[in-house]
C-alpha cells in the first residue's frame, strides 16, 4: 500500500507535474486563494475531483513556502454502505487523513420534486461550511474545474439568459469570516482523468440516492442533463474551432461594458442609456 501510495504522489510531481501541479499552484497566485496562516477544510466528496484536489494540497504543503493547515474534511449526507467504504479506502491508499461527518441531506431533499440537485447542493455548501468553522477553518476549497466553469458560463447565456461565471473565490454571506476558494479552477477534466486512469483509481462518480450508483456501476443516460448537453456541445464546437474551450474561459475577462446593453453591480441593474448622453 505504501508503495502505491508513492507512486501516486511521484506522477503528481513527474508525469503530470505542468498539467496538474503547476496549474493548481497558478490558480492559487493568480487569484490569490491561500495566505499565510490560513486554515482550509478541503472538501471530499469521493470523486475523482476531489480527491486529486486533496492529494494537490498535500504536495503544495511539502513545499511548505509559507505556513497553512489543511483539514480532509468529508461529509457523509447519506451514502451507501459501499460508497462510504469506497470513500475510506481511497483515503487510505491516497494518504489523505479524513475527517468525517454525517448529515441526512440525501433523505431530505429526496422526495422534492423540483430542482433536488440545486438544493442538495446548497444544503451540502452550508453544512461544509458551518462543521469547517466549527473546525476553526477559514476556508472551504471545493472540487469545480476549468471544464465546469467553462460549461457553466455557457449554461447561464444558454438557459439561464445571463453572462456569468463561476468565480474562482467568494465570500460567504452566510457565514461571516469564510471563503470558499476553487484551487483546480485552471485544471482540465481531461487531465484529471488521465492521472486517474494512468494510476487505476476507481471513484464515486454520483453517489445520491436518485441513481443509487456505487462506484463500480456504468453511467446511464439519466445523467443526460442539460450540463451534459452542453459538454457536447462544447465537444461539437471544438471540432472545427480548436481554441473554443480557452475562448469562452477568456470571455468573461474580456468583458467591454460600452457594448453591454444592460448589467448587474451589487444587485442593482444598470441600463447602457443612463450613461449614453454623457
């Protein structure tokens, strides 16, 4: 187990070092995510996302440039049997020290019919939030990748009709003092994927009780949700546009509000003809 453990850590820091490592660091200075003296609960949630995002703190914590805690904190909302042992065992052979908590998320959302991932999630958020400052943490790091934010600028323009973004760090407005900051914003899916494979890692994909999947059953087209539409479409695009991906990301940093007809600033919207006799 030890061994394999090490040649986890060691793909890290050859194989995948630039497309990994690097990025992740990037992410960090870029948007300025971690301090001195920070306390971060690093959120698992048994996939694949997280548990790479788990192993990326370990490493930039043996480079120790500055001081920081890191706490592995997972929350069981109501996992299987099978799943929550997955979740252990992988801990284990990754060598991330868990902490785990329970809550009965899963059973209190399942008979809402509208939108019970929208607030699976919420209620997921709030709890990470609340036992991580119970912790004395003053920061949660949550999974979401290049890839997600990528696909959720799309989604808001497409079904939600607005240009947004995800942002790589926020303040909590429920929680005073905490942030929650997104370390693999930079990182592709692909990438994860590939060390993940290259490594024979097997995760939870989706662990709740509307799938009912452990981690070794197949996807089924149940997931064909409207985030699975737009990954092909994006995956469409990109067969005759090669930069669309980095075009999209690059979209929400180039935005020229003299073109922009109408926008938001701290809840209050603002109309391109209050300024147009100016």
């Amino acid at each position: 187990m030890e061994n394999r453990t090490e040649e986890i850590e060691k793909s890290i820091r050859k194989k995948f070092h630039k497309q990994l490592f690097t990025r992740f660091a990037k992410a960090i200075n870029e948007y300025g995510l971690l301090q001195e003296g920070d306390k971060v609960a690093v959120c698992i949630s048994g996939g694949k996302d997280s548990m790479l995002m788990a192993k990326l703190f370990q490493e930039l914590k043996r480079h120790n440039k500055y001081p920081f805690e890191l706490v592995f904190l997972v929350m069981d909302p109501g996992y299987s049997v099978a799943n929550r042992r997955r979740i252990e065992e992988n801990a284990v052979l990754l060598g991330v020290p868990i902490q785990i908590f329970e809550s009965d998320i899963f059973d209190r959302v399942y008979d809402i019919e509208k939108s019970p991932c929208y607030l699976c999630a919420r209620m997921r958020r709030g709890y990470l939030y609340s036992k991580a400052k119970e912790m004395g943490c003053n920061k949660i790091a949550l999974g979401h990748h290049y890839d997600d934010v990528i696909e959720t600028i799309l989604m808001g323009m497409l079904y939600g009709a607005q240009i947004q973004t995800m942002m790589p760090k926020l303040h909590s407005t429920n929680f005073e003092g905490m942030e929650l900051i997104r370390p693999m914003y930079l990182i592709r899916e692909e990438d994860i994927k590939h060390w993940r494979d290259y490594n024979d890692l097997h995760f939870l994909q989706c662990a709740c009780h509307f799938t009912e999947r452990t981690y070794g059953e197949k996807k089924d087209e149940s997931m064909d949700s409207k985030r699975l539409e737009i990954k092909r479409l994006i995956a469409s695009l990109k067969e005759t546009n090669p930069f669309v991906e980095g075009n999209i990301f690059k979209s929400v940093e180039n935005v020229n509000l003299d073109t922009i007809i109408a926008y938001k600033k701290d809840g209050v919207k603002h109309h391109f003809t209050e300024t147009y006799m100016e």
